[in-house]
C-alpha cells in the first residue's frame, strides 16, 4: 500500500468525479481534517489557513471555493463508505 501524503499541497478545486481519483487517495488526510474541523465547529477561514494552506486574508475567493469543494467531496466520501478504503476499491 503506498504511503499517504500527510499535508499535501491542495487544488483549487477538489474533484467531482463520482469514482475516487488519485487526488483522493493522495488527500484523505486532508478530507479527515476538514471533517474533524467541521465537526469541531472550527471557523472555515482558520482551516483555509491551516489544513488548506491559502490565506483567506490574502485570497478570499479562493480560500472559500477550495473550503467548499473540499469539504463536500470530504463528506460525499463518507456518505459513501469511502474515506478510508481509498481510490483502488471502487
């Protein structure tokens, strides 16, 4: 099994495919701390910054759209018992 990144650098944009990418694969860290910030009630600027590394201050727009989409398809993976079976067992 291939290591998975631990802070990758993100898109702008997450994916939207209904299969799993290997953008997926290569970011479920990051889907897993975008979940357990949001379940945490952590404001959406502040995980821009952190887990996303764009400055909301800086970047708004694109700080908001990359929260967004992330965040979404970081749910639409658990809804689908996904997150953590990762790309290769569609």
């Amino acid at each position: 099994m291939p290591k998975v990144p631990i802070d990758p650098e993100v898109a702008d944009v997450a994916p939207s495919d209904v299969p799993l990418t290997v953008y997926d694969e290569q970011h479920v860290v990051t889907y897993m701390r975008l979940l357990q910030a949001d379940s945490e009630g952590a404001d959406w600027r502040e995980v821009a910054r952190i887990v996303l590394h764009i400055d909301p201050d800086r970047e708004p727009d694109r700080a908001l759209s990359a929260y967004q989409s992330h965040i979404l398809r970081a749910k639409w993976m658990t809804e689908q018992g996904r997150l953590l079976r990762g790309a290769r067992s569609n």
